[in-house]
C-alpha cells in the first residue's frame, strides 16, 4: 500500500482528506436573458471549488441533476427522492469507496433542491457518513436571476451584458424575479415578495454585491468543513 502525504501542500490539517464538497446546483433552468441555464451548477460549483482550494478538502464535483417544488415551473427537474437515490447516493458512495470519504458538505446552488434535507439522514445511516447542507447562497442571494444571481455572474464571468435590457421583460423571460410564475408566487409568499421586488426595483449587477455574497458563501462553506475536521 502506498504511504501518501496527506500533511502536503495547503491543507488545514491532514484530516480535511477525510472531507468531501460536493456542489448541488441546477443545470436545466431558465434564468432570463443574461444569465445562462446552469446559472446555479456554475455558482454552485465555484464555491465548492474555492472552498476545497483554500481548506484542502477534496472536492468532489457536482449532481447532473436537481429537484424543484411542483409549483415552481421554470425549469426540467426531477423527484427529490429520485434525486438522493440515483445520483447523491451513489456519488457518495463511490467517494466513500475510492477516496476513503468519511464526511461530507454540500453546497447548494439551487433553492429548489431544499426537499433533498429529507433524504439526508437515511443516506447518512446507509453509507455511515456525516452530511452537512450548506444552503448559504440560497438564503442570502435574493429572487431568482435577480440582482444577486446577476452580480455573482458576472464575477464569474457567465453573465452576456449585451441582453440585460430585456432581461426583464418578464413576458418573455416570466422565470426572472418569478415576477410571471403565478402559480409559485400565489403559493409561496416569499416567492411573492421577491416577485413584488424585482417588479418594483428592477435588476441591476452590482460588482461588489457579487463579490460580497460569493466571499461570505465560501467562508460560511469552510466553517462547516472546519467543524467538521474538529
């Protein structure tokens, strides 16, 4: 057997190899005109990474899938449990396997995936790991392809400026602020309120907005492999 160095290179202490982070976002969803369709896989991904770049935890990629509320139509999504069993179980128990992973953070990217909470614990039980959801981004990001989606894109570099005069045309792109998804926003009243938002200020990418929610997702996703290593 192979001795590695696990104390090599920027790790914060050799345990953080028994941590993986694995991104959560949405590759299939519509995010108005400026913002691209896996806007929260590519946010989503970004944090995990940068998280596993600075912490030494190994970062695992990202779920092709995700999972939405029935309400929510704005976007191809599949069942929450569909969700755990087809594609959370298996990578983890294939990281579990190869890597000798025995904690886990998921960065979520995608407010919709929050049903997938309810799976966690069986996983946990089968695979004897410990799970972390850390939905960060989620609750500081503000309403769908809104401001804060825009700004973070465009740190990102995702975001095509060239169409974000229409972007909130919401009879073409109804997804953005969900200004025009009736059915979430009679449903949902924080959808509402968002929808209310965006339809009253507009969107605008705010540069240091996008960096300040990106730095405060990735160091509240180190805190939670920090506790983790302890």
């Amino acid at each position: 057997m192979m001795e590695l160095r696990y104390s090599s290179g920027n790790v914060i202490s050799p345990e953080v190899h028994e941590i993986g982070v694995l991104a959560v976002g949405s590759h299939l969803e519509n995010h108005g005109a400026a913002l691209p369709i896996d806007t929260d896989s590519k946010i989503a991904a970004y944090l995990a990474l940068q998280a596993s770049l600075i912490s030494g935890a190994k970062f695992l990629g990202i779920l092709h899938a995700a999972t939405e509320y029935e309400y929510v139509k704005h976007g191809i999504h599949i069942d929450a449990q569909k969700l755990a069993e087809d594609q959370l179980f298996l990578v983890l128990e294939s990281a579990k396997k190869y890597l000798n992973i025995k904690k886990v953070v998921l960065v979520n990217g995608h407010g919709g995936n929050i049903p997938l909470i309810d799976h966690i614990e069986e996983i946990e039980k089968e695979l004897k790991l410990k799970i972390v959801f850390n939905n960060k981004i989620v609750e500081i990001e503000g309403p769908h392809a809104g401001t804060g989606e825009l700004s973070m894109g465009s740190i990102l570099k995702i975001v095509d400026e060239s169409k974000l005069s229409g972007h909130c045309d919401f009879k073409e792109y109804p997804e953005v602020g969900m200004v025009g998804l009736e059915e979430a926003r009679n449903i949902n009243e924080g959808i509402n309120e968002g929808a209310r938002a965006v339809e009253k200020e507009g969107v605008c990418i705010d540069v240091e907005l996008g960096k300040q929610l990106l730095d405060i997702a990735v160091e509240d996703i180190i805190k939670d492999i920090k506790k983790l290593v302890n």
